[in-house]
C-alpha cells in the first residue's frame, strides 16, 4: 500500500523509544526513575474531575459548537483580564483538542503548500512535523544560549524571505524553559507582521513560572491582536489526559477558523470542556499555585544538582518543568550516553535529538516532573554513573556544524 510521501518527513519521538525500553525494564522488576516526558505528576485537580463526573452522571454529553462552550470561552476571556490586563473578545477564542489541535488547526489556516515556517532549534519537535502535515517546509534556526535559546529579529532578519508564512515561538520554551523578553518578543511580532507573516505564539507553559509569582511570562496579545495565541489546559491546569486546548484567533480569521474546525474535529470533547470550567475557581487556582511552587523547589534542586555533577546548564530555565544540559564533559553522543545511563542505572531522560539537530550531540533534557526526594535518588545514580565512565573531551562546537 502506498502512502503520502510527507509521511517518511515525520520524525519520530526518540524519548518514546526511551520510554519503551523503561517499561521493558520496570516488567523485569527494575525500578525506573522517569525524567523523560513531558507530564505533570499531580492527578487533576479533585474540583475538576468531581464537574466532570457530574456532567457525565447528567447523561447529555452531546456535541459543543465547533469553537467550543460559550462559557468556557467567556472565562478563558475573563482570564486574559485577570492575569494579563488585556481584553479579548470571547468570539476569537476556539476550544480545540489539547494544544496539538490548536496548532493542527492554526497552520491549516495560515500554510499553503511549500510555505516555509521559521521554528528556534531546538524546539519542540512537533512543530516541524505539523508543518510538513500540510506540506510546509520547515526552517529551522539554530540558537544558543546568546539569545537564551529564543528567536529574535537578527536571528529571523536572516532566513526572511518570499515563501516565509511566519514563525511559531514558545515562551516558556520546550526543551529549556526559558522565558522570552518582552521586548525582544515585540520586535519579533513587528518585524513579521511588517513583512505579511503571521505568527504562532506557543504559551502552553505560562503559568509555570518561577518568579515571585505566576503569569509573568508576556503573552504575545499584549504587543498584537494579529497573534494566534496557542495555550492548553494540559500543563499548568494539570489536565494532560483531557485532551483540551484553545487558541486565540486574530479577528480576520475567525470565519475561516470555524468552517476548518467544524470539518476537521468538529469539537472538543465536552466533558473536558465542562471540566475546565471549573479549572477558573478560586479554590482551584490556589492548588494550582501550591503545585507551582513545588515545581519552583523541584527546578532548583535539580539545577544545583545537575551543575555540582558537572553537567552545564547554558541558560536557567525560568519555567516549564525540563532542564536542558549540556553532557559534552561526559559524551560526544547525548543519544548514546541516554541509552547507556537508563541501561545501567534505570534513569530515564530525554535526549536532544528530540529537539533539533543544531548541536543535539551535547544535550539531554531533564524532566522534573517527580517529588524532590526521587530527583535526589535520580541524581545519586547519574553521579555514580558519570563516575564509573572516563572523561570524554568536552566538544568543540565548530566541529559540529
């Protein structure tokens, strides 16, 4: 049987591979510290799940409009104004299936075939992959810790040209949580909507911050109402298994966003969305704050730990939950060193294959999503393990490239 040829551009998740060979593992009896995907550890907030199941016993769990509750759009708005002091019109914000489909849905909007979108390396894999979904052509820009892993318009100004759609950023970012600057975010909305592009702003993070309190990331619509604004009930709502997403449309593509949803997903699952709602309660955020700061703690633990080892952390990350180090004083092969620290020591991590191509041999990414005391036993067996292995001459970026 033949298939579409966009199908052998798809990447796989090397980390599911990882995970693969953990569970084989832990069937043998071995016990595995997981640091290598991208899930909270907390169960749903009880609040949530008690307005699911309420819904549900109710016996009308019937389709939504296709741009989702009324009222979940109404608090997504309210939301906006309470944590950001910005207003958006409820009627731009669509109710999509977990973040994925926000995105599905955004590019399906913007991308023409052999339309160019410029993503940072690394990044989330995924991006790239849903580009060529629609046959985009994704264009990859390297970064490093001198722009603290983020696109900026020096970066963007040399890879513009006429096939350019725009850009998807993410602040936090995945793999490194690192936080964009605001101005340095505003330059780059200006420069792209000068040049007729659009751009994709991925905020699934926010709220997993680690300032003095949450929210401190700047949404892209504070600078731009022509944004799409992607965000998910998943990460810092705790919600992964909910498939649950929304996205802020600009107003221009409002009617094109509801023909595209309608045809490919219809809604979003409404159980999830009646669930959500409840996600905005008072007494629900003050759990989702108290998570935060255990996330704060973990982060910290985990950084200080990692550098003592001797690992190199080339930007702190400000939010998410990962860590993305730097191995080269350990390994010339990040993917390599991956396999041989889970065979040896049942430690699970991700490597920066995942990511990108732009200097992955020197990465491994970090997951915290694990109470301090299983990082602490984590990071015992790391340090035994590095130990036991000579030390490998650090890699000379140059020759990387």
């Amino acid at each position: 049987m033949r298939i579409a040829e966009r199908i052998r551009e798809i990447s796989p998740f090397f980390v599911m591979k990882i995970l693969a060979e953990a569970k084989a593992l832990e069937r043998q009896g071995r016990r595995v510290i997981h640091m290598e995907i991208g899930e909270p550890d907390f169960p749903t907030p009880q609040l949530v799940v008690e307005a699911a199941l309420a819904f549900i016993r109710a016996g009308e769990v019937k389709y939504t409009p296709s741009a989702g509750l009324p009222e979940l759009r109404e608090a997504i708005a309210a939301h906006y104004e309470r944590h950001y002091g910005i207003q958006v019109p409820a009627e731009r914000i669509f109710i999509t299936p977990g973040a994925s489909g926000g995105l599905l849905l955004s590019l399906g909007l913007l991308l023409d075939k052999g339309g160019q979108i410029a993503l940072a390396d690394p990044g989330y894999p995924c991006y790239s992959n849903f580009v060529r979904v629609f046959d985009g052509i994704p264009c990859l820009v390297p970064v490093n810790e001198t722009t603290a892993f983020n696109l900026d318009v020096d970066l963007l100004r040399n890879v513009w040209n006429d096939r350019m759609t725009g850009i998807v950023i993410a602040s936090p970012a995945n793999p490194t949580g690192a936080i964009m600057d605001p101005q340095v975010l505003k330059g780059l909305l200006d420069y792209v909507h000068k040049h007729a592009g659009y751009v994709i702003s991925d905020e699934v993070y926010h709220g997993l911050e680690y300032g003095e309190c949450g929210f401190h990331a700047p949404t892209a619509l504070k600078f731009s109402s022509r944004a799409l604004v992607i965000n998910s009930f998943s990460k810092y709502f705790g919600m992964t298994g909910w498939r649950l997403g929304w996205v802020v449309m600009p107003e221009e593509l409002i009617e094109g966003a509801e023909r595209l949803a309608q045809n490919i997903f219809i809604s979003a699952p409404t159980h999830s969305q009646v669930a959500a709602l409840a996600s905005f309660s008072e007494e629900n955020l003050c759990e989702l704050e108290r998570r935060r700061l255990l996330f704060r703690e973990r982060r910290d633990f985990l950084c200080q730990g990692l550098e003592k080892i001797g690992f190199s952390i080339r930007a702190k990350p400000e939010g998410a939950f990962y860590v993305f180090a730097d191995c080269s004083r350990f390994s010339r092969n990040s993917s390599e060193f991956v396999m041989d620290l889970l065979a040896e020591t049942g430690i699970a991590v991700a490597p920066g294959l995942d990511f990108g191509i732009h200097h992955s041999e020197r990465y491994l990414r970090f997951s915290y999503t694990l109470p301090v005391a299983e990082l602490a036993e984590g990071l015992e067996r790391i340090e035994a393990f590095v130990q036991r292995r000579a030390p490998a001459v650090p890699l000379k970026l140059e020759k990387l490239c």
